[in-house]
C-alpha cells in the first residue's frame, strides 16, 4: 500500500528541505481569527539567536502543545507571548489587534494568564489568599479605600466557586497551600489563571515532576479550561500527555515554527523526527 501524505501544517519557505507539496485539510480548529497569533518574532542575545522568524496561531477554543528540542527556541517564543521579553523584530496581535509586551503585566492585564513551573504560589498563605495574592479584594467604605483592609470572606467565597468550578475537590479555602498535595497546588495555580484570564491560558510543563494519578487530574483540569471557553497553550516534553490533551501541536525547532500537526492524524515519532530535524520534507504513513 503507497504511503498517504502527511497530516500537517507545514510553513513554506521556513526551511528549503520542506516539502511544499504536503498540504493539510482545513479544520474547524484553524478557522476564523486567531486569539493570540505572532508574526516574525525575532530575538537576538549577544550572538545567539533564540528566535529566528517565528510565527505563532492559537484559535478560539483550542488546546495548542508546544514542543520543541532543547534550543529551539519555545521557552523564548512563550516569554515573547506572555510579555516577560520583549522581541527584537515581529509583532503580536490579540484578537487580530497588534499589541506591545513591556512586562507580564501589560499581558494580565489583557486577560492573558501564565501558569509557570514552578506555580509561583505562597505555600504559607491559604488557597484563598494564593488566588487573589497581587488582586485582593478591599473592603467597601473607608475600610477598604483608606484602611486597606480586604474582604476575607468574599476572597473565601469566590475562591470557593473558582475551584468548584474546576471540580477541584479541596473542601476548605482556609488550607495552607504547602499542606496540599503537588497535583492540588498546581489545581490552585491553575484555578488562579482561569479566574482572571479573559483571552488566554499559558501552562508551562504543569505536570512536571508530579505523579501518575495527579498529572491526571491536572489534563483533566486543562480540558475543563478550555471547555470553559478559555483556549489554552500547553508547553511541554511529555509526548503521551501532549497527545492526549492538545487539539494541535506547534513544532518548534531551530528558532522558527517548522509545522503544525494534528494528533489524531499523527503519530508521536513521526513528531518527535519533525522536531529533531529527522523527517524534515519526508512523507510517512499515518499509523
């Protein structure tokens, strides 16, 4: 039996050795105007060049992985994303609208939410003081405008609706963050981007280092954000976990975006030989 082309969304001119013949059917996923799309970024250290041309599209109810070898330039593509760099060359549109990152507030403040390795929470503060942590919310009246005081018990009720709404099961929003499981903590970060993120959720290897049944419970709270409406980008190594969740993969390698591939109509190898330069321009079977 002849071999069937290529499922993926290769970008032309990127690199000479690509095929431009393999060419990907539309899909519903990649319709429309993207959420968060970057054209060109370019960023330059010194000598090095961490992005080359990079482009980037993430649609409206998706859950976009991206994967990339060591150096290809994905950490530096999701920091240009999120605003905590700010690109040499190449711009980023939200919502089709172009926009400048001084600083990952500038990218909060537009509804665009990072969860980061390492969380970033305070384990001797509670759950509910870790949502609001840099966001509390002040008291009505003098308390609040000229006291500064915070509003304890709406903090504790909000929280509380935020992790039901992820099905997230800790009963008490009173629980110190460093009493919690790791597979809890990183419910509490993720709950804590869901709740203000307007556009976009950013998750950097949110099961790393954790165990078999709490990576889990953390795919299954990613798939409860998107399906909340929120499109999320998930970076990651774990090819299981990539294949398992995301709706689409960006392949990053060398500083630019080298494919797009659909995981339904791709296998993990075929992915990993794409990202490591091993299947550049080949067709493959589908398995």
């Amino acid at each position: 039996m002849s071999a069937q082309p290529v499922n993926v969304d290769f970008d032309p001119g990127l690199d000479p050795a690509l095929d431009p013949d393999v060419t990907p059917p539309p899909t519903t996923a990649s319709t429309g105007t993207p959420v968060l799309q970057a054209r060109g970024l370019v960023k330059r250290y010194g000598q090095v060049t961490a992005l080359d041309g990079a482009d980037f599209e993430l649609y409206p109810g998706e859950i976009l992985a991206v994967i990339g070898d060591n150096g290809a330039g994905k950490s530096t593509l999701i920091k240009a994303l999120s605003g905590a760099i700010v690109p040499d060359e190449g711009e980023i549109l939200l919502d089709g609208q172009p926009v400048k990152f001084r600083s990952p507030l500038d990218a909060r403040r537009l509804g665009i939410e990072t969860v980061y390795q390492d969380l970033a929470v305070a384990p001797a503060l509670d759950i509910a003081e870790n949502l609001f942590l840099g966001r509390e919310i002040r008291r009505p009246g003098p308390f609040g405008s000229v006291f500064r005081m915070v509003d304890k018990g709406r903090m504790l009720r909000e929280a509380g609706g935020h992790m039901a709404d992820l099905k997230i099961g800790i009963r008490s929003m009173r629980q110190a963050v460093e009493t919690l499981s790791g597979g809890q903590r990183q419910g509490v970060a993720v709950a804590r981007s869901a709740a203000f993120a307007r556009h976009v959720v950013i998750m950097d290897e949110p099961t790393a280092a954790l165990g078999v049944k709490e990576s889990g419970m953390v795919l299954d709270l990613i798939r409860q954000v998107r399906d909340r409406g929120l499109p999320v980008i998930l970076i990651s190594h774990n090819m299981p976990h990539v294949f398992d969740v995301a709706d689409r993969v960006h392949i990053q390698r060398l500083g630019r975006r080298i494919a797009v591939v659909e995981p339904r109509n791709f296998s993990m190898s075929d992915a990993v030989a794409i990202m490591t330069g091993a299947m550049a321009g080949e067709r493959v079977a589908r398995n």
